[in-house]
C-alpha cells in the first residue's frame, strides 16, 4: 500500500506544534506525573486526594488552553469544536504501583536528568505522555483556526490500570464518538489484542518436616503486582549447607540478566535473585525471577513444605520458558495475534497458605473452555503425582480484534510519513487497552515497535524524542481525522 500524501493542514499544524509546544507540554506531563494515581484499596475513588487533585489539574489546563472540561467522576472528557461527528482520543490518568526504592529520584518527579534524552517517571509512557502529547496536539490545531467538520473529545479514564467496571458503567448512557484511537499501546495501528488470563495455584500451608535431616525449603516469595514481570523473588533453606549454596551457584550462573545474594545465619540461607521487570503482556521484555529462582533451586527434590510444592509446580509446568509449553496442551499460537504467554507475576503467603498468580496473554484459536480444560488436565496430573493437595482458580478472558476501523489508512499513512518506514501494517499486541470499549477503536502509539514497552516496570520512561515524535503524529492524525 502506497502511503498518501498528507495535507498541507496536518503537516503545517504538526510543525507548529512541534515548534511552539515542547516546553509546555514537558511541564505539564511534569505536574501530571506529580499526582500519585495509583489506585489505593484503602481509600474510595472520589475521596482520593491524588484523584481530585490530577482531575483539578486536568480542569485547569483545559481551561487555560481554550476547551470545554466535563467531569463524569471516573471518566473526564476534554473536549474542542463543535459537530455531529466526533473524533475520540482515548487515555487514562491512573498508573501502576511502584517501588520507590528502585528509582533513582522519585518516581513521582519528572526526572529529566539522570539520563539525558529520557523523561523518568511513572506514567510518563503510561499513560500521562500521552495525555499531555493530546492535550498540546489540540491547542496547535485551536491555534490554527482550521475549519474542521469534527468536535474532538480526549477522554481520561482514572481506573484503567485496576478496574474497567466504571467506564463500562459510564458508556451504557453515554454515546461515544464514532470514532475513536486510543494513545495507550504501539506503533503503527494495533488492530488486535489477546485476552487476559490470570491462573491462581493455592497450596496450603503444609510442613512435615520438624525432623528432618537435611536441608529444607521453608519460604518461597517474589513479585509486586500482577501485571508486572517481577524483578524481585526470595527463597529460606534451613539446615543449607555449603555444598547446596556451590550447587545453586553453579545453576544460577547460566542464567541470563539474573543477580543473586546469598546470605547466612548460622545453618539458614537466605537467596534474593533479581531479574528484570517489564509489562506482563511483553514477558519478552524482562527476566522472570519467579521462575529464574525456581529453576535455581532445581539442584535436588524438595520436599515437606508448600514452598517445595511451588517449586515443583513451577519447574515441571512453567519452567523458565514463557509461552506454556510445559503446561500440558494448553500452548498455541495465531499466525496474525501470536503465541499464547504465561508468566508467574506474585507469589506470597496468604491466610490459605501459598499462593502463586499466572498471568495469561492469549490469542484467538481455542475457546476458553477449551483452554480451561487443558490448564486443568495438567494441574491435576501435577497435583495427583505430587500429593499436594493444591487448589486452581481460573479467569480467561477473549481476544479482541477491530479490522475494519475507517481511520486505518489514515493512521498507517502519517506514521509512514513521519517514520519514513513505508510498507508498515496493523500489529498485535499482548496487552488489553479500553479500545475494546469504544466504537471503531485501534490503538496508536505511544511505544515504537520493536522498542522496549517500559509502562508497568520500575524504570518507566519516555525519550523527549518519542514525545516530539508523538506530538507531531497525533497533531497530524487528529486534523486529518476532523477535517
């Protein structure tokens, strides 16, 4: 497909934003990036200070930038211009949790100087670049005074990252527009998306082994939330000895992009590994230290604890791999939407005893039924064999894919012009996005392909290359799209 030439309008209109706008959109993606949004189970939504205070923000900016403001609670909408026809630009204001202890400043101060080139902090890439690259986009085409055919409306959703059930309520009274690009994935056009999964392997507490003679695995724990790779995972042995320490070594050190500590008290050894977190939806991303310590521990049979049960289960029916091969039948792929991943993503005690979260990805080909029934067959031979006497709760979500979105050409043609990569084609992802919510929804941006997602990790940034890239593509998107 031959790209075609964009209007003077959208190009004359990128150039003035890209020109006009980098300051101020860096200073407000600054304030935003102030705002802890992170979603706090202690506190309601509408009492949240950080909440109210992003969302006051939001008001302020829109107001000062000459648009109209509407706050539907969970949902803001920003919008410009008048008409029947509405272009949609779909975003979020929440983010993921973090480990400020990772971060070199705060993770909530726009870091722009630890690495020249790269604007540090949590939601810089996800989801609040975008939100400010919107927000500067539309000033530029005000400023022009074009004559567009469209209203344009950015909406902020405030609980993508923890709960879609507000913007699901919000849109069966609420008529969206016709159509609508989402700025919370990749480049060129994500036109698919794989469903989620979570798997969750409850083992009781369990020891029988106050007498024993050897070495005993007594506690196995690791990751942060379940959507992230975890980069952090911890294992006790008492009654170790040195041999056992030289034989985990010895495992440990064929592993790829893994850091161990091994550390005693008197007979107990204490091992922290540390890998490489990354999005749960791009395994690929990052090292797995759930699974990278499991194998560690690979050296003997562990036995008379819950936390030798989870090794077993994660070394015979995950493995270090990432796509489910080990896990009976259950693994496939798409030619289009991909392979199927599975990721351990939190393992921690609970009031039950162990229990471990598996992240799903997966593409179209099987139903969920007949995924569920092959996890299941594989869980229960494990189980049976071991003795453990393990519980599996399963959530499978369904794949999404929007192949007929009149604005695709649209899209493949301004990112062809900026990138100058010519024969671009819509793409696939592993992570889900609120496109599936709204009507001739894809996704654009703001991740180059083949670059490194950082949303969800502990080093999340976006380069003030990307942001300028990003302002002048949505720039021209959005006048092409309204004209």
């Amino acid at each position: 497909m031959h790209a075609a030439p964009l209007s003077d309008a959208a190009t004359s209109t990128a150039r003035h934003a890209r020109s006009t706008y980098e300051k101020q959109m860096i200073k407000s993606l600054a304030t935003m990036v102030g705002f802890n949004t992170v979603a706090d189970k202690k506190i309601a939504f509408e009492n949240n200070p950080e909440h109210a205070g992003f969302k006051k923000f939001l008001r302020q900016e829109a107001e000062r930038l000459g648009f109209d403001f509407k706050d539907h609670g969970y949902v803001v909408v920003i919008g410009m211009g008048q008409g029947k026809e509405r272009v949609g630009v779909i975003t979020h204001g929440d983010v993921q949790p973090v480990d400020p202890a990772k971060w070199k400043q705060s993770p909530f101060k726009l870091d722009t100087t630890s690495e020249p080139g790269r604007l540090i902090g949590r939601g810089t890439e996800d989801d609040k670049g975008p939100i400010a690259t919107a927000l500067y986009a539309m000033k530029a085409i005000k400023d022009r005074k074009l004559a567009l055919s469209k209203r344009i409306e950015l909406y902020v959703y405030m609980a993508e990252e923890s709960d879609w059930a507000p913007l699901e309520a919000f849109l069966k009274n609420h008529e969206p527009p016709q159509v609508n690009i989402t700025l919370d994935a990749e480049y060129p056009v994500v036109t698919a998306e794989k469903g989620y999964g979570s798997l969750t392997v409850k083992l009781p507490h369990w020891v029988q082994v106050e007498n024993a003679a050897g070495p005993v695995l007594g506690s196995f724990a690791g990751g942060f939330f379940g959507s992230q790779i975890p980069e952090d995972a911890s294992a006790v042995i008492d009654q170790a000895t040195p041999e056992l320490e030289a034989q985990i070594r010895a495992r440990a050190a064929a592993q790829k992009g893994m850091r161990y500590q091994y550390d005693w008290q008197g007979s107990t050894l204490k091992i922290k590994a540390r890998g490489v977190s990354a999005h749960s939806s791009k395994p690929e991303d990052g090292v797995n230290a759930i699974s990278m310590l499991a194998d560690a521990l690979n050296v003997r049979s562990w036995q008379g604890t819950s936390a030798a049960n989870m090794v077993s289960f994660l070394n015979e029916t995950i493995g270090t791999g990432i796509y489910g091969e080990k896990f009976g039948k259950a693994a496939y792929r798409d030619s289009f939407m991909g392979p199927m991943t599975v990721a351990p993503t939190v393992l921690k005690q609970s009031n039950e005893g162990l229990e471990l979260n598996i992240n799903l990805r997966r593409p179209r080909g099987k139903t969920a039924d007949e995924l569920k029934a092959e996890f299941q067959q594989a869980f229960d031979g494990w189980n049976a064999a071991r003795g453990a006497k393990a519980s599996l709760n399963m959530y499978v979500g369904d794949p999404w894919i929007q192949e007929k979105a009149p604005q695709i050409p649209t899209l493949l043609n301004v990112f062809a012009h900026y990138t100058g990569i010519k024969d671009a084609q819509p793409v696939s992802i592993g992570g889900g996005t609120n496109s599936r919510l709204f009507p001739n929804a894809v996704s654009f941006g703001p991740g180059m392909p083949g670059q490194v997602y950082t949303g969800h990790s502990e080093h999340e940034f976006i380069t003030h290359k990307q942001l300028m890239l990003n302002l002048e593509m949505y720039t021209a998107v959005l006048v092409e799209l309204a004209r």
